[in-house]
C-alpha cells in the first residue's frame, strides 16, 4: 500500500519557515507544549519562531528542546519557559523528556529523525492530546501516520511543503 493510499488528502500548504505560516492550523490554546526542534532556522523575531508563535496563540507553557546552543540560549533570554539543549538521537530521550515535562501537546521537527516517535507506545504520551509532527519524505509521512492512528490519534490536516524539493509536511493529529 503506497501512502496515497493511508494517507488523508492533503489540506493546506507551507509557504514559508516564519511560524505563523508552518504552524498555522496549531490549535495550542491552553496547552502545554514541548517543541521538540524549537531552533530558530534563521528567524531574528520571537513572534516567528514556533515557540514564541505557540504562546502568540494561548499556549499555558513551553518546553522547549534543541539541539543547538545558541538558540536555547536565545530562547532563555527571551521568553518564559523551560529550555533544554539535548540533541535528540533516541526514543528513550523523547520518552523521558515527556514523562518529566508532562505535555499535553507534542510539535516534533527534529530534521528527518521523526522515526523516533515510532516506537513510542500509547502509555508513553497517555497525556497527550495533539501531535504536530513535520515529516521529511512520503515514507516517514506514511510511517507516522500509521503509527499514530495504532495508538488512537487521528488526521486533522496535513499540510505539504509548497517549496524545496521531496515530499515534506506537517501533520497536525488529534485525539
């Protein structure tokens, strides 16, 4: 079965990095959510990085997880939250900043590692209420969604990179 097949139509594009274009169907009022993949690619205000888009839009809280230094730093300059400078190479990291942090929504754009998630199970994101995960190629849009649907979340859009080359999105999964 090819991922036209599993997967929904796609319902929106993305036009740009600035936040408030790629996360622009996040629903996060009142949320707690940890952005898995918060760096700043490139964005010199708060309001278009995802984080300081996510509290723009009624999150509660922000945890927030990056790779690189520099931008947590930036981070903890700039906005209130929790910060964390982890490079993300395991499932056992996700399931653990999860258990600690208890967040009721989950963005993942950790660059093509997204599979990670994959063996999360249902007790690990028991909390959980929405998945906003970027996918880097139709195999890992298929993976995610399928593995997302076996643990009870279901497709609310999917929305396509309009630029760059390959299949990328953003899956936006509720439960």
């Amino acid at each position: 079965m090819n991922s036209l097949e599993v997967i929904s139509e796609v319902t929106g594009f993305i036009l740009h990095e600035r936040a408030s274009v790629h996360y622009r169907a996040i629903q996060c009022e009142g949320e707690t959510v940890m952005d898995l993949g918060c760096g700043r690619w490139g964005m010199t205000k708060l309001e278009d990085t995802s984080p300081g888009f996510f509290m723009s839009r009624g999150a509660d809280k922000i945890i927030g997880v990056d790779k690189s230094n520099a931008d947590v730093a930036w981070f903890c300059g700039n906005l209130p939250g929790v910060w964390i400078q982890e490079n993300l190479l395991s499932t056992e990291q996700i399931r653990s900043l999860i258990s600690i942090h208890k967040p009721t929504l989950l963005k993942v754009d950790i660059e093509g590692d997204e599979i990670l998630l994959t063996s999360l199970l249902q007790d690990d994101l028991k909390g959980i209420r929405k998945l906003v995960i970027e996918y880097h190629s139709e195999e890992l849009e298929e993976m995610v969604f399928v593995w997302a649907e076996e643990i009870g979340f279901t497709q609310r859009e999917n929305h396509r990179f309009s630029y760059g080359q390959g299949t990328k999105g953003v899956l936006y999964l509720d439960r």
